[in-house]
C-alpha cells in the first residue's frame, strides 16, 4: 500500500486495547511494502512505519503465520525501524517546519517520543522547536508529557507556563489529577512560589474550570505543590461561590432516597425507583417484630443490603457504578476518594436507614449503641467463645458532640482488640493499655487465610473484565435486537451465534475461547464455566471476591485462576476497597477530599462546634460505619470458626 492512500493512518494502542487487533493486516502489510531504497518524506510516512513495528515488536501477527513468515516480518520491521532512526536524527532548525507539517493530530506524541530518542531537542533552537511543534497543533499539554523535552527546554516552558494564566490546569493536572490521559513533566525551574503564584491566579480567574478549582480546594498542603491552607480556603469560597450563583439560574436534576414506614404493608420492604429518586416502604410489622438485637443488626446487613450475599459490603464507590461521564469526563484528583450518582444516593440511603433503625429503637426504649454493645460482650463470646471484647456505649444525656467523639475513640478500640485477638486468639487488656498505634484500616488482620481474591495486572485477566463487563467493551453491540450494557448479559440472555459477530469482533471472541472463558458451537456462544463467572463478574463488580463463600468448583477455579497468574489471594478483616471506604470517612491516610470525621473530631477541629443537627448527622455516620464493621467482623468469625474454612454453612 502507498504512503497516503490509507484513509487512517495505521496506529498502535498497546498489548492491552483491543483496538490493536483490527489493525494487525494493515500492520503486515505496511512492514511487507517497506523499501529501503525509499527514505520516507515526511514525519507522517516515519511514525506510521514505526506503529507497524510495535505489532511486530508485541507479536501482533496473524494468527495463521507460519515460523518463516515471522522471522522474515521481524527482519523487514527491523529495516524500517533503522530507516526511521534515520529520518529524525537528520532533523535540524532547517528542515523542521518542512518535515512534520500536517502531522495527524494522534501522531504527536509520537513525534515527540522520536525527536527526543534521536537528540533533535539537542540540535535545534528551543523557540524555533517550540513554535514550529504549537504551529502545527501539538498542545503545551502534549510538550510536557515529553520528559526529554521538558528537560532541554526547561527555561522556555517554564516561561510557557507562567505567561498564561491557563498553565495553571497542567500544573493541577501533574500534581492533583489522576485523570490525565497522559503523564506532565514540569519544567525543575518552576518553584513552589511560581506554582502558588500561578494557582491563586487560575482560582481568581473569570474562566477558570471548576473542576480544576476543586481540585486545588481538596489537595493536601505541600509547599512543593504551591499549595497551602490560605489558597485552599480561596478555592473553597470561590468554589461555594460558584455552585451557589449555578443554583441560582439552573433547577438541576433531582436525586436522593426517600423512607417510609406502613401499617398496611405485608412485604418486609417495597422500593421503587423514580427517575435519580430510590423510594424504600418498610413493613412496621417486620420492624416491630425484629428489636432483638440479632435481627436489629440482621436487618441492616439483609433489610438494608449492606453487604452482598457473599458479606461483601455495598456500601463503598465501586468503580463498575460509576457512568461513563463520571469515569471520563469528571476531573478527579490523584488523592481523591472518585464517587458518582449511584454512590451519593447508597451513602443517603444507608444513612437515613440507619437513622430510621435509631428513631424506632428509640421509640420503644432500645439505645443502638447498646445493640452494639451486645454483639461485642454477648454474642461473641456466646457463639464463638471470643471472650475480652468489651464495648462501651455513650453516656445517657451526653451532647451528640459528645456522642460522636466517643463512638469514635470505641470504634477504634474494638478494631485493636479484634486485631489482637486475631493475631493471638486472645486480647491481653495490658496490652491493648499500651498499644497507641492509629487504626490502619487496609492492615486489620482476618482469621482466615487467602480469604479474598483479587484480579492481578495480568494482561488477560484484564482483557477478559474489560471484554465481558465493561460498558466499553466493542461486544456490547451486534445490532438493534442484540444488543446489551455489556458482553456478559448479551451473551447470556440471547442466543449469540459466533457467525453473529462482526468481523472486527470475533478477533476478540476468539481470545475469550482460547482463554477457556467462552465456548462456541453451532448453536451459540456462552460461558465456558459458571462457576468461574461468578469470580469474574465478583472481581469487575466489587473488585474481589470472597474465596470461601465459593463452592467446591468456585474454589477450584477460583485455584486455577492464580495458577495462570490471573488472580491473587490475600487475608484481612475488609477488602482493599471497604478499607479505603473506611479511610475516605475517617483519616486523611488515603484520601484528601474526605471528610475526615475522626480525625476532626478527636482533634477539636470539627467546623460548626455549636451545630447539634450537624453533630447528629455525624453521629448516624460513626453508627453506620460501626455496623458495617460488625458485619465484617461476624463473617470473619464464621469464617474462622467453620470446619476446613468453609463459611457456606452460615445461613
């Protein structure tokens, strides 16, 4: 094929995009035709040729080659990747201009990538370079996710950058956003005081994107960043500004839960969904019948839904809830806990039922706390002879200030003496005197071995979630009547045939055989094994899933898949996910747009000091997020306690 008779240049998106697969015939085909005798004309002709080695060099190649054909592909690839180390070591301020006009725009960082490697950057002027690149569309953006540019023109971007008040957004991306869709090197002449400087500029700024502005408002003070406690504070009346006077000229979209209770109402719980708006009717007969504290805390795990059938809690972000918008066109920040619609209103719903439980205990004489109380000095040496934990409710007549602190202050010490006794099978109370270490969420032990799995960075397993589960994924869609969210449900619910497939699909459906993760008849296409599914669909859904509440040939394919180097299995109190659920509403230890409740609170640097009503909400917090634990911590016994580690027996 001819330079330029290719509608779209040929591109390579990585090992690990699907995309690539289309393109492995055009990628042969552009090495086959490569001539020496040829030298390429212009920067396009190089980087093209030099996307069609990457197939080459990722063993991209049809599957139908024979040894010969490769060993003679990898020798023409080798040819032109010594062609194209040709064409940009000879670039110069000279032939610049001349050499990568009308550059596709997807070639850029290309571009960069092959000017740096071949010392172009050293060869040619930093104004002539920098005008020549902005001229023909390359962003400051793009310029500065090349470390070797960066480093030569360090004394020019830097100056790039403070002269627009907009160079502001690259620093808060390389500093604050983990959504950049690539890297930002900045310039090691930029200093702290230009960086401050220029974000207090940006925040005073007319157009300043408020995304950005949030950013700056939730990222932790570090004279390096620029950033400290009185820009923060600008950011955050400039923020408040903003939403408010938005709020002002626009209705917005309304979302949120609403709770009832009925006298008529057989069914323990009927929920309806109207439009963002999740309504739940509760029985008053259930709840009058289930004030026992088993069924109190029963309700919040089964009623509720605070965790999964498999004591998987519901009630962190996910990142398989999140939309599309949330996941690509929200700006969120490197530290920041991301959350979307789905999250807000299940963190309003368990808080308003949780305030529900309180009001109606209430009513009947029946303090929560002391619900609390009683599975900690109770139940649990009771059932599974774990005697030493104690648990001390508030006070009767305390402030919920007050309330608020103490639960705090017990939740802490009921997650020490659940890791000393986890540790020991015993809590030594002298011990416990001493120890003074912060509550480390992510290290609280579990009694059970290998208790959870998670997927590895293992290419194939990712590939699979993707394929299966993302709304992304190129299988979602064949036509109008076969169509679906994502793969799995598509294939699942319908009669798929492989023929069903477009050409451009069934590349990928081919890997999925391979893999063993599908199989294909002439009847239809459907999941190989279901067993391994449920693991798969775990993984993507809730980013682990429980080992021992699989059944024998969920474990055995559960073993199958760390023996592939798919999956990894570790051992704690709460998943990698419920753990950073915990630090996002408690400490600044992961996140720094958290709330960070206990830390305010145990430090007397709460806001609002005088505010019951914010207290009391507060309080429902420190309350649900106990009995989450409980939750956690009654699996892990069951767990624990059940002959050869099986927990199917729990009921």
């Amino acid at each position: 094929m001819t330079e330029g008779s290719r509608a779209r240049r040929l591109r390579f998106y990585g090992p690990n995009d699907y995309a690539s697969y289309w393109q492995v015939d055009d990628a042969v085909e552009l090495i086959r035709g490569f001539d020496e005798a040829r030298p390429f004309a212009t920067a396009t002709d190089a980087i093209e040729s030099f996307n069609a080695q990457q197939f080459v060099n990722a063993g991209f190649l049809p599957r139908t080659f024979s040894d010969d054909e490769r060993a003679e592909l990898e020798g023409a690839a080798a040819g032109a990747r010594s062609a194209v180390a040709r064409f940009f070591t000879l670039v110069d301020d000279s032939n610049l201009e001349e050499l990568v006009s009308d550059l596709p725009f997807e070639y850029h960082l290309d571009l960069l990538l092959l000017l740096g490697n071949n010392r172009a950057y050293e060869r040619c002027d930093a104004a002539r370079m920098l005008q020549v690149l902005a001229a023909n569309g390359v962003t400051l953006g793009e310029m500065l996710a090349n470390k070797k540019l960066v480093t030569v023109y360090d004394s020019d971007l830097r100056n790039a950058l403070l002269r627009d008040v907009r160079g502001a957004e690259h620093v808060i991306r390389h500093h604050f956003s983990k959504d950049s869709k690539h890297t930002i090197h900045l310039p090691r002449s930029l200093n702290g005081r230009d960086k401050r400087t220029l974000l207090q500029r940006y925040i005073e700024h007319p157009d300043a994107n408020f995304n950005y502005v949030a950013l700056i408002e939730t990222a932790k003070i570090e004279a390096a960043t620029g950033v400290d406690a009185r820009l923060k504070l600008i950011a955050k009346r400039r923020n408040e500004k903003e939403t408010k006077e938005f709020f002002v000229n626009n209705a917005g979209m309304k979302s949120g839960c609403e709770l009832s209770i009925s006298d008529e109402q057989d069914e323990p719980v009927v929920e309806s969904v109207d439009g963002m708006v999740v309504s739940y009717s509760y029985s008053r007969a259930w709840l009058e019948s289930t004030t026992d504290e088993p069924s109190v805390l029963n309700n919040f795990q089964h009623l509720f839904h605070f965790a999964n059938r498999n004591v998987i809690l519901t009630l962190p972000s996910y990142r398989s809830q999140l939309g599309v918008f949330e996941r690509f066109m929200m700006t969120t920040g490197r530290t920041d806990y991301h959350i979307g619609v789905d999250y807000r209103v299940r963190d309003m719903s368990s808080t308003i039922q949780t305030q529900l439980v309180h009001h109606f205990l209430a009513q009947k004489g029946i303090d929560l706390e002391s619900v609390v109380g009683w599975f900690f000095e109770d139940y649990l040496p009771a059932e599974f002879g774990a005697s030493g934990f104690a648990f001390t409710p508030s006070a009767s007549g305390s402030s919920y200030l007050e309330k608020v602190r103490h639960l705090f202050s017990e939740m802490e010490s009921v997650v020490r003496q659940f890791t000393f006794f986890a540790e020991d099978d015993e809590i030594d109370r002298e011990l416990l005197t001493i120890s003074s270490e912060a509550v480390r969420f992510k290290d609280i032990p579990s009694r059970v071995a290998g208790k959870y799995l998670y997927a590895t960075d293992h290419s194939e397993i990712r590939g699979i979630l993707h394929a299966l589960f993302s709304d992304q994924s190129t299988l979602n869609y064949i036509n109008e009547d076969l169509r679906a969210d994502n793969a799995a449900e598509l294939i699942i619910r319908n009669k798929v045939t492989y023929g069903d497939f477009a050409g451009h699909q069934q590349p990928i459906v081919d890997q999925l055989i391979d893999l063993g993760i599908l199989t294909s008849d002439s009847s239809r296409v459907q999941v190989t094994d279901a067993a391994q599914f449920l693991i798969l669909s775990s993984l993507f859904a809730h980013e682990c899933a429980s080992y021992f509440h699989l059944g024998e040939r969920g474990r055995a394919a559960a073993d199958e898949m760390v023996s592939r180097g798919w999956l990894r299995r570790e051992s704690s109190l709460l998943t990698e996910e419920e753990a950073s659920y915990f630090n996002y509403h408690l400490n600044n230890v992961e996140f720094s747009n958290g709330p960070a409740l206990r830390n305010k609170y145990l430090h007397g640097s709460q806001a609002n000091a005088d505010d019951a009503d914010a207290h009391f909400a507060v309080y429902l917090v420190a309350l649900k997020l106990l009995i989450a634990l409980i939750i956690k911590i009654n699996d892990d016994f069951w767990l624990g306690s059940a002959d050869d580690s099986k927990g199917d027996s729990q009921g």
